[in-house]
C-alpha cells in the first residue's frame, strides 16, 4: 500500500478533526502518500479528492465538526454509485481507504471492500457509541459532557419554578447517551429503547410519588420518532394536571463544539492505530478500544446492533434517584 484515501461519513461528531489529523500524520510517517476525501462517499463518487500533507491537518485536533465535510451518501447505496467511486479510487492511486464514521458508514465499507476487494479500515466517529466491539466511539464523551453541561442549566429552571423537565437527547436507537447523561447529571429517570419496560419506568417515577420528596425533576428521553419527550410529557400532562411539566429537546447542539480531551486521544490513539492494522495487513475492521487497549474489530461485528447498555447503570440511576 502506497496511498490511502480518508475520508468522513454520516453524522459529524466532535474529534472526527482529530482523527482525521492522527491517519494523516501517522500515514505520512509511515512513508504513505494520503490524500483527503471530501463529503464522505459522495466525495468519492464525485472525485472531490485533495492531497494531504501534515498542515492540511494543522491547528485543526481542537475544532467540532469534520474539515472534510461529510454526507450520508444515497448513491453510495446504489452498485452503480459504488462502481464510480472505485473508478475514483483507482484514477486516483488510492490503495485503501479510512472511513470516519457510525454503523451506516461502516456498513458501506463493508459492502464495497467485499465487492472491489479494497482495504478499508474504520474508525468509530458517532456521538451515539453505539458500534460494538468498542467501549466508546468517538465524539461520544464530547457530546455527553455537552448534554451533561445543558441539563444543569434547565435544573436552575426546575428548581426555580418547581417543574417536571422531559429532555430529549440524541443517540438514534442507543440509550447510552440518555442513561449516562441522567446519571451524571442527577436526573430522576432516563427513558430508553434498550430497556423495554419505559412505560413502566415513567409509572415508577411518578408512583414515587417525586412531588411529595423534590419539588422538581429532570427526566432525560432518548428521542424516538413516536414516544420521544413529547410523547412522556403530554402523558404526564393528561395523567396528572397538577404537575407543571416542560419539554427541552436538545437538538444538534448537542453535536458540536470542541471535542474533550478523552475525545482528542482517542481520536488520536485509534487514527495511529489504523495506521498499525494496515501495515499489518488488517483489512475491513474497525480500530476500537477495550479495556484502554486498541483493538481491531470486524466490520461485521461492529455494526451489530446488540451493544448493551449495562443493566448496572440503570441499577445505578434508580437508587441513586430516590
Ligand atoms: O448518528 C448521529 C445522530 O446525531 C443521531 O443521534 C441522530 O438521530 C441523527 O444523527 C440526526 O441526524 P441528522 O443530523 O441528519 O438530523
């Protein structure tokens, strides 16, 4: 392998800049040519496709969002759209390629590195940490600390005016950030798909009868298209008038910013790490982290969609919201 395309794909997450600044650098040092690729598979297709050397990847590891840009690509979905990017690729000198990106990103690098027989290697770049094999992805502790940050400024406001806040919070299908986020910041419950009981779970945290102890509280929600922060509260509204309910939902704020430190290392670790696995000879992972080792994991495993939030972490926030 001579050159090696990078590119951002899916939703942007905070320390995708770091990650992409780790892959170039790394990949240089390893006497590889690199080359950015812009608007992440759509980029390819449409050979929007720059040479990187070190300082097109400087002064960026402290900035939000992604310098490549990125898109999620309906071409890319198509054998057709897929075929014009290979062509891309090979006009281009491109070995293999580095995907920044969630579970659709990925996915589409496993698809097409089966059927071009292309090396690509992944790296986890999603707020919602929900690829598997990893115990964070990155942008997720950025994004955690931004909802964390968020929530103890509507408590001023619960507090003051003695109110029920429902806050929605991002993660697609994955609670982690709604579990953590509610645990960190103290909320009374967190609602979220992996644990099927939520309707219960709203039951319990009235049935506590959380008027009679506090006089107000934070309920954190991951969003959902049918029973997000509006759906519990309207519920609670109907179900109990006297109670002074509100809705915060927190949006794509949630999304940017400058990532945290953990963020910027493991943006950094695993960019280097993807280096490593391709003189290797790794081919179609995704560089993860495990107990604070970097490890490679299948695509296939990766994108499974049976990452666990801990049973002790909702353990955690129900005794703890007593
Ligand atoms: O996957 C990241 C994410 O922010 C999810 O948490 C959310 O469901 C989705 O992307 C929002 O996507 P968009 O920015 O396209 O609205």
């Amino acid at each position: 392998i001579n050159c090696i395309g990078i590119l951002t794909s899916g939703g942007d997450a905070p320390g995708m800049n770091a990650a992409i600044r780790a892959v170039t650098r790394a990949g240089i040092a390893a006497g590889l040519k690199v080359k950015g690729i812009y608007r992440g598979y759509e980029g390819l297709i449409n050979n929007e496709i720059q040479d990187f050397t070190t300082e097109n990847v400087s002064n960026i590891i402290q900035r939000g969002g992604t310098i490549l840009k990125t898109a999620r690509s309906k071409e890319f979905l198509t054998p057709e759209g897929r075929k014009k990017a290979y062509d891309n690729m090979v006009e281009q000198g491109i070995d293999a390629l580095i995907i920044i990106g969630g579970n659709g990103s990925l996915e589409g690098a496993r698809i097409f590195a089966e059927e071009f027989d292309v090396p690509c290697i992944g790296l986890p770049g999603t707020i919602d940490n929900d690829l598997s094999g990893t115990d964070s992805t990155i942008g997720y502790d950025t994004t955690l600390n931004t909802i964390v940050q968020c929530v103890d400024k509507i408590r001023d406001t619960a507090t003051s005016h003695e109110r029920i806040f429902f806050i929605e919070v991002m993660g697609r299908d994955a609670g982690f950030l709604a579990q953590n986020s509610a645990i960190a910041s103290g909320a009374e419950a967190a609602i979220i798909p992996e644990d099927s009981s939520n309707a219960d779970q709203l039951e319990q945290f009235i049935s506590r009868g959380i008027r009679k102890s506090k006089s107000s509280s934070m309920v954190i929600v991951s969003e959902s298209p049918k029973c997000g922060a509006m759906y519990y509260a309207d519920r609670v509204k109907k179900e109990y008038p006297e109670f002074d309910v509100r809705v915060s939902i927190l949006g794509h704020l949630q999304r940017g910013g400058s990532p945290s430190a953990y963020d910027r290392i493991l943006a950094s670790r695993l960019g280097v790490g993807a280096i490593t696995a391709l003189r290797e000879g790794q081919r179609n992972v995704m560089i993860g982290i495990k107990n604070d080792e970097v490890v490679y994991v299948p695509f296939c495993n990766a994108i499974k969609s049976d990452k666990p939030v801990k049973k002790e972490l909702i353990n955690v926030l129900g005794i703890l919201s007593i």
